[in-house]
C-alpha cells in the first residue's frame, strides 16, 4: 500500500520558509552527499524541539533520523543556528529592556553526558537549567544564557545587558543588587527593580512601567510550548541553546 506523506501541524509555513531560506547553506562545492531538502531538515528539528520526543521517534517522512541528528548537531558546532537567529533580531527597540529567568527541569534523558551533563545544577525541585532572557520593548527575546538551575538570577545581569543601548532596565527584585544598579545607571539608563524588602534604604521606581513586564514572562510562555524547551532533553548546553536560537528565529521571522 502506498504510503501518504504526514504533514505536521507545525511545519514552517511557505511565508516563513522564504524569509529563513536564503541563510541555509546548500552545500555546493563540499564533499560528502547533498544535503539535502533544507525545508525538510528544518521541519524535523521543529517536529523534534515541538514534540521532546527521541530522535530515534522522528517520523520517516523526514528522512534519517541519524543523518538529521548529525547535521544539525554540525550546524551547531558552527555556530549557523545562532547566526540565523542574529539574521532577524539584530533591530530590537530597546527603549523598555526586559530581564527574568525560568527554570527549566532536566529530563532523566538529559543526563549521563560525557564529562558530566553540562549547566545541570541540583536545586529544591531537582536537577534543572536555567535559561536568563533579555526581551525588548515588545517582548521579543535579544539575548538568553543558560546556566544551571542553582545559579541565582542577579549573576547574569549585567552580561544579559551589555553592549546595549539602555534606557529604562526592568526586572524583578531578584535582580536587585548594587552592580546592576550601578551599572544600568552608567549607562544613563534608568533602572525599574522594586527593591528587596531588607534593604536598609528602599530606592524608588516607576512602578506603573514596572506593570509591563508581563512580556518577558509572555516570552517564556510562548517558548514552553515548545515541550523540547520546557523539559530538557538533550544531554548537551550547546543542542540545548541552538533549540533557543531556533525558537528566537521563529519569533523574528513573524514579524521582520
């Protein structure tokens, strides 16, 4: 019996693909075999990062599940997912820059690396990651970090910040510590952190612009639905982090 191509609910729409396109390499002039359908690489690391499952579970329809698992891990190794990415966000509107992090539970699948699984750190809930975001002023992500799940949200502040152009810096309390403070205030940006309640002097902020950072907690929402990025399942940061540079490139390409 014949068999019928399954087309998935998440497969890249025609628009999109014309806009990501142009930025895959197609392989020209290099040894080895063809790449490929690029379209249909993509849509089986979607299918992949969509559904958390194995890469042993992607359907045929794809191709090899083997063949797509070694090129995307490439790609990775070359940096292309992060340069995609950079492709579509570089003209955020950086008026309100937003910061926060989540955790992110490490799947039972997502240990035993060699060397030791890497930014995995034991917390009260467990071994988790924790992805830190900056988001701009219409809650599209700029930059994230991961690290493991028991560093605490202030440590990655400022590195989130830098080489930004700031004006008003918003974040919660846990990002209430004198360096980020001082530095949001070098940069003639104005900082919106409530302050910690044991603050001996409780610093004033605008606590009406404070309301907007609901949209870094938009961002983490959309990205969770994503179960690859709501569960860690691979063993590796560097899988992990192109999984996001992905999902960045997805969020720009909509709207760019």
């Amino acid at each position: 019996m014949d068999t019928v191509k399954a087309y998935q609910r998440h497969d890249i729409t025609d628009e999109l693909w014309c806009k990501i396109a142009p930025f895959f390499p197609n392989g020209t002039g290099k040894r080895g075999c063809p790449a490929g359908d690029n379209r249909r690489f993509f849509n089986a690391v979607a299918w992949i990062m969509r559904s958390g499952a194995p890469w042993r579970d992607l359907p045929p329809d794809y191709g090899n599940w083997n063949s797509i698992f070694v090129r995307f891990r490439r790609l990775a190794k070359a940096g292309f997912w992060e340069k995609l990415a950079s492709n579509f966000s570089d003209c955020p509107d950086l008026e309100w820059v937003m910061l926060d992090a989540s955790y992110i539970k490490v799947h039972q699948h997502g240990m035993g690396a060699p060397g030791g699984t890497g930014d995995a750190g034991r917390t009260k809930g467990g071994i988790n990651t924790k992805i830190h975001v900056a988001v701009d002023s219409h809650g599209m992500p700029i930059r994230f970090l991961i690290t493991a799940g028991n560093q605490a949200d202030c440590t990655q502040g400022i590195p989130l910040l830098e080489n930004l152009v700031l004006q008003y810096v918003l974040a919660d309390k846990g990002y209430d510590s004198d360096a980020i403070v001082e530095y949001v205030l070098s940069q003639n940006a104005i900082p919106v952190i409530p302050p910690r309640s044991n603050r001996k002097v409780q610093r004033d902020y605008d606590k009406y612009l404070y309301k907007l950072r609901h949209l870094v907690e938009n961002c983490f929402q959309k990205a969770k639905r994503w179960r690859g990025l709501a569960t860690r399942y691979v063993k590796t940061t560097l899988s992990f982090s192109s999984y996001f540079h992905i999902f960045n490139t997805l969020m720009w390409a909509k709207v760019v």
